[in-house]
C-alpha cells in the first residue's frame, strides 16, 4: 500500500470547506476529527521529505516532516482539539471555519519543504486570523480585523519581496533552509518573520487582535499565530545574535504591559509576547541546549496561554467583561471558572509541576552555558513576572469576593472542559516531562526535579508573591482602575491617524479653494470671450473700430502664417 | 434599631500569602541546605533567587505605576484608542 504523503494541515483546510455547509452538531466533532487525522497522518511517518514537484522551475515539496517540526505539529494539532472542544459552546459557524482553516494554514506551513510554499500556507493562516476577529461578536472587532490585515499584509509583502530576492540566486534556494539575514532577501523574510513572532513595535497586533476576538478565538490566536514565528525563526535564523536582544525586549515589554493592562486578555496575550521572546532570544543563542529549550519552551507555552485565554474567555462569555477592575465576586458566581483561571496563571508563569517550569529550567541552564548573565536574569524574571501579572493579580481580583450567597453562573460545560484539558496537560507534562524531552530535536538527559534546580524557582515565585501581595496590602501596588494603555499603536490609532485626517481635510480644502479659484477665473476669460464675439457680430456700432482692427490683425496674422 | 455591619469581604491573599511564603522559606531552606555550588552569577547563589523575585515584582509595580501615569486613557474616553480603521 503506498504511504500517505499528504501534509498533515491539508486535512484541517479541507474540513474548514465541510465545516461552512456542516450543521451546528456536527461542526465542533468534525473539527476534533480532523485534528485527530492530521496528528495520525504525522506521526505515521517517517522523518524525511516527501516526492518534490517542480513548477516554473522551482522545487515545490509539500511535506518534509522532522524533529523540529513534528513538536510544533503536535502542539498545534492537540491544542486544536481542546479548542474544538470549548467551540461547542458558541454557534458561530464562521468562526469554526476560521479556527481550522488558520489552524491548517499554520499546520501546514510547519511542514512544507519550501519558501514559496511557506509563504503561501503562513497567509492562509493569517488570513485566516483576521477572518476569526472579523467573526468576533465582539464590539469594534471589525475595526480590529482590519487592523490585523494591515499587519498581516505588511508581513506577507516582506515574505513576498524577500522570496523574490532570495530566488534572484537560483531555484534551488528555495528549499526552506537556513538563510542569512544579511542578505537582502534573507532580512526581508527575517523582518516579515519578526512582524509574526511579535518583536518589538509589532507586538500590538497580537493583543489588539486577542482583545477583540471571541472567547474561542483568542485561544485560537495564542495557539496558532506567533508561534508558527518562532518555529520559523528556528528554521530560517538559528543563531542569529541580534534575535537575543530582540528576545529581550519582547520580554521587557511583554512583562510591563501583562502587569499593567486592566484587560486581562490584553495581559495574557502580553504575557505571550514575554513567552515568545524567551523563544525568540533561545533562538539568537542557537546553541543545540538552547535550540532544544526553545523549541520544548514554545510547546508548552501553546497549552498554557490556550488554557489561560479559554478561562478569561469563559469569564467574558459570562460578564460581557474581563478586565481585573471589574472581577469582583467572580469567584462566586463562577468558583469553577476562577479555579481554572488559578490553575492556568499558575501554569502560565511557570510553577513546579507544570509544563512551562520543565522547560525554562533548560532555558536557564542552555543561557548559563553561555554566561550570558543579563539574558540569563531576564529569562528568570518571567516566571516571577507573570507569576505576579498573570497568576495573582487575576486570582486576587476574582477572589474578592461578595460574601452572600449568589444564583451561580457557571461558564458553558464545553469552555470549562477545554480550559481543564489544557490545564491537564501543563500538569500532566509538567509532573513527567520525559515525553517532551523525547519529543525535543536534541537527546536531553536532564532532571528539571533536581534540588538545585526546584528550590531556587520555589523561592523565587514565593519571594515574588510575597513583595507583590505586601506591596498591594500597603496600596504601593497601582489600584484596578478600568483604564486603556496607549501603545506602539497610538501612533497610527492616535495622534498619526488624528494627523493623517488633519491633513486630508486641509488637503481636500485646499483642492476645493484650487477649483473654485480655476472655475472663477475659466468663468470671467468666458465672459470677456462672449463679449467679444458679441463685440464683433455687431461691427456697426461705435465701439466696433478696435474690434474691427483685431479682426484685421488676425487675419493679417493668419496670411502671414499661411504664405510665409 | 441597629443598623448590622457591612458584610466582610473574604479574599484569597491570605491564603496566597500563605502559599507564597512557604514556598518561599522551603525554597531558600533547600538552596541553603544542598548548598549549590558557585554559579556564575549572584543571583544564582543560595538565596539570590529570591532577591531576585523581590526586585521583579518591585520593578513591575514602579513600572506598571509609571505606565499608568503616562499611558493611561479612560476607558470609555476617546483618547487615542477610538478605533479608526
């Protein structure tokens, strides 16, 4: 029999097409279904690249499975199927049909074998994102859409300028190898790669988006949008140094922006921003340790900021808000939600025994091989920060609760039970990581449990939460106060979209004084015109001498012209 | 007639504080007593994590405090957030 070489995204793309004519019951199994399918296609072979086709001249291989990408697969795939399972919740078939085909696109750029192809699965997937937040029932989400478009747009007009120069050297270049971010074509892929991942100044798309999308959906955008980044950064940039200090500042930014934000959402996904750029700086130092971390450190970070974003979104569902001005009894009303919200800010930062936690102890150690002590502090600073931002901050909001007794109002079985699975996986690959380290390109022999490891992170989440709930008993902790931060976005959402319409109304005004000075003037030459010939028809009359004059000129003129 | 009392309100801090600082005296205990070796950096010495973790949330709350005076626009203001597609 011969094997099945289809790319394993392929099937979710296909179910999008089945999910838009399915009927509501049908839509969230089907999805389930073919995230199942894919992950049975992937893990049914063997590493190596499929039969190649060629067009136009150009190698076009639609499946080269490996190591690094079969990790990444497998996160997309399962989170796929938890997001399933929380999309039984809502009808929305528009949405459904948004998450498979972004979650296909994305899938299926992991596994492609070349550029162009690359780019083309990577558009789907982001045309596909701003589909999702377009679907949103969310106020402004379409001005949200919109803004993500634009975004996406630039991203894919790098990609297509840097393919096109990176091709100007000859087919075979095209096969999706290690490139060179010097090169010309190499830094246009490189910064279209960075638009993704979320570096600095194009980290407001994500959170934008996150903040506009459904409930679903911005579980949705956390498991399928920056991280295909990052497997192509790992990919494409291995041991690019200046992804170090980009790695920084996502997570400097990151960090301030998720203890910051009165939307949690908004925090969460600044929170990813951190996450992704411990990823991004793993990358820059490329070592195998730290290649291994970054790949394992992006894997978990899929299921905690899914599990996260489904309890905060199980939350909006319910109260139409989820800022941490305004989670006052939340505990209450939904004591299991706000369990989950625990578990999963727990998750989320990194505590001992969950996934995230196995990870980052590598992440340490591959950084302190390299001795690279101010990178090295930053990434130990990201649990301790979201602990504080993502962990208690929420749980301290939601738990404050209102001491009588309230009717509860529980969020949909289907949204508990994904962000449960997800949690369940953190906790279950957190308790015993061999079956990541296994799954990790590189053969890791490493005891994440070891006492030297697990008591300094101990200490420092309780050091950290101990200063953070001190500080807010002695009010030295900002207040929750519903309040929206300006960001990079203020430039083109504020005082440049304010100066962009100055402009234009100044412009059509000047245009508009332009055309009626043009019209006056066309107007007075026409009636001196008329007057004239009405000057001339009437030669008789006294003041016809000057007029019969010029007629003589003209045609003295037009003799002169005509013989000479 | 008595008016009664507002009710209380209950929290979690105590809780989490306590949490927070067993792990936090079990965590040092257990860096003092295996006695980590010398690593390359101070904050990697017995101890040094959770100076660590002080200073993250100290520099988190200074910055989140001085985001909220600069940054800041109310939510339902205009400001530079009103959408424009």
């Amino acid at each position: 029999m011969p094997a099945i070489t289809l790319n394993p995204g392929f099937i979710c793309i296909l179910a999008a097409l089945v999910t838009l004519a399915a009927p509501r019951v049908a839509r969230a199994p089907i999805m389930a279904v073919s995230a199942v399918v894919a992950l049975w296609l992937m893990l049914d072979r063997d590493f190596g690249a499929a039969a190649a086709a060629a067009q136009m001249g150009l190698p076009v291989v639609f499946l080269d499975l490996d190591a690094l990408n079969r990790i990444f697969g497998i996160a997309m795939l399962i989170a796929l199927i938890v997001i399933a399972m929380a999309s039984s919740a809502r009808r929305s078939r528009a949405e459904d049909a948004a998450i498979l085909l972004m979650a296909g696109g994305a899938v299926s750029a992991l596994f492609v074998g070349d550029l162009v192809s690359f780019v083309g699965a990577a558009a789907l997937s982001a045309l596909a994102s701003a589909w999702l937040v377009f679907a949103s029932p969310l106020p402004r989400s379409a001005q949200s859409g919109v803004r993500l478009l634009i975004w996406q747009g630039l991203e894919g007009l790098l990609f297509l300028v840097g393919v096109a120069f990176h091709l100007s050297a000859g087919a075979a270049s095209s096969i999706f190898a290690q490139l060179d971010a010097s090169s010309i074509g190499g830094g246009f892929i490189f910064a279209a790669l960075l638009i993704r991942a979320g570096a600095p100044l194009a980290h407001v798309w994500l959170k934008d988006a996150v903040a506009h999308a459904s409930p679903v959906g911005a579980a949705a955008l956390s498991a399928f949008s920056t991280m295909l980044g990052v497997y192509a950064l790992a990919r494409l940039f291995p041991a690019e140094p200046v992804l170090i200090f980009i790695g920084a500042g996502m997570i400097v930014i990151g960090l301030a922006y998720a203890m910051a934000e009165d939307d949690l959402r908004r925090a969460a996904a600044s929170g990813l921003t951190a996450q992704t750029g411990v990823c991004v700086a793993l990358i820059g130092l490329g070592s195998p340790l730290a290649l291994a971390a970054a790949e394992g450190h992006a894997f978990t970070a899929i299921f905690a900021f899914t599990a996260l974003q489904l309890a905060l979104g199980a939350i909006l569902g319910r109260r139409g808000s989820v800022n941490a001005s305004d989670m006052e009894g939340v505990s209450r009303l939904m004591p299991l939600t706000a369990t989950l919200l625990l578990t999963a800010g727990l998750a989320v930062s990194g505590a001992p025994l969950f996934a995230a936690y196995t990870t980052i102890s590598i992440a340490l150690e591959a950084l302190a091989q390299w001795e690279l002590q101010w990178v090295w502090l930053l990434v130990a600073s990201v649990p301790a920060g979201l602990f504080a931002a993502l962990c208690l901050r929420p749980s301290l909001a939601a738990f404050n609760g209102i001491p009588q007794r309230a009717p509860l109002q529980e969020a949909p079985f289907p949204m508990l039970l994904g962000a449960a699975i997800a949690v369940f996986f953190c906790f279950s690959i957190g308790v015993a990581p061999r079956w990541l380290y296994g799954l990790l390109p590189t053969a890791l022999e490493f005891a994440p449990f070891a006492i030297d490891r697990m008591a300094p992170h101990l200490a420092l989440l309780g050091a950290t939460g101990v200063a953070y709930i001190a500080m807010r008993a002695f009010k030295l902790a900002p207040s929750e106060a519903a309040v929206r931060l300006r960001d990079v976005d203020a430039l083109y959402r504020g005082p440049l979209a304010g100066a962009g319409r100055w402009l234009g109304v100044v412009m059509l005004r000047v245009y508009g004084a332009a055309q009626a000075l043009l019209h006056a003037q066309a107007a007075s030459a026409g009636r001196l015109a008329m007057r004239w010939i009405r000057a001339c028809d009437q030669p008789y009359r006294g003041t016809g001498v000057l007029q019969l004059a010029a007629l003589l000129a003209v045609t003295a003129l037009a003799l002169v012209w005509r013989y000479f | 007639m008595i008016k009664p009392p507002p009710p209380r309100k209950r929290g979690i801090a105590p809780m989490l504080l306590l949490l927070c600082v067993v792990a936090l005296v079990a965590g040092v205990g257990f860096e003092f007593i295996s006695g980590a070796s010398a690593r390359f950096s101070v904050v990697a010495q017995p101890g040094g994590r959770a100076v660590l973790g002080v200073g993250v949330a100290t520099a988190l709350v200074v910055l989140a405090r001085g985001m909220r005076w600069l940054l800041a626009v109310p939510k339902d203001g205009g400001g530079d957030a009103s959408d424009h597609a």
